[in-house]
C-alpha cells in the first residue's frame, strides 16, 4: 500500500541552518532517508520551495481565479512530500514517527487513492 507523508513545520521552528543543531537534524534526515531506501519503502520524496513562490488556482462559476500564495492560510507550511510502498498504516505511522520534523511540526499520513488510471 502506498501513503504520503506530508511534512509541516512552522517557518520559525526547528533548528537554525549553519548550526550544531541544524548539522545533527540533517544527519537524522540522512539516516531515516537511507533506512527508507534501505527497506525498499521508497517511492519518491521532495522537498518543496516556500510558499512565497505558490501560486493557487480556483475556477468559480466559469472564472479562473489565479493567486500568488498558498490555498490556506496556516501556521505551519508543507516543506517536504514522501511517498511510501509499505504493508499498512501502522507500518507508514512507523516511518512517520522517525521523521525529524516530528518533534517541533507535524507529519501527516495519507493513503494513495486508488483508481483505474493509476494502474
């Protein structure tokens, strides 16, 4: 079965870059990042760029409405996507407790839809 992992922070939480701090958590991304290929689990992951460079588009009663920035307006931001090929939720629920983010953001879990064009 295949979940995202949709990865969240708060623009001023986590370690600062150029710190000790910083250096440790990417070490730990390096590790859950190697174990995840290592276990054969992964499917794609990527980082994202920052909400100053999303642009949104609704189409209301025929209207195409395009706007710079994100569909919500949240504290926290999604920085990162991974896919996953696991057994079942508890094992993804698993891979997403060791993400580093964890600790200060959030990780949230969702299974792929699957439909005909995906096969």
């Amino acid at each position: 079965m295949k979940y995202m992992l949709l990865l969240r922070h708060s623009p001023d939480a986590g370690p600062v870059e150029g710190t000790p701090e910083f250096d440790a958590e990417m070490a730990k991304w390096g590790d859950v990042m190697g174990d995840l290929g290592g276990a054969g689990a992964m499917v794609a992951a990527h980082g994202l760029d920052t909400e100053a460079t999303a642009t949104t588009v609704r189409v209301r009663d025929d209207e195409a409405l395009v706007t710079d920035g994100p569909f919500a307006e949240t504290k926290e931001s999604f920085f990162s996507y991974i896919i996953i090929d696991v057994a079942d939720l508890d094992a993804a629920l698993g891979w997403a407790k060791r993400m580093p983010n964890a600790t200060y953001g959030s990780v949230e879990v969702r299974p792929l839809s699957i439909h005909e064009q995906d096969s």
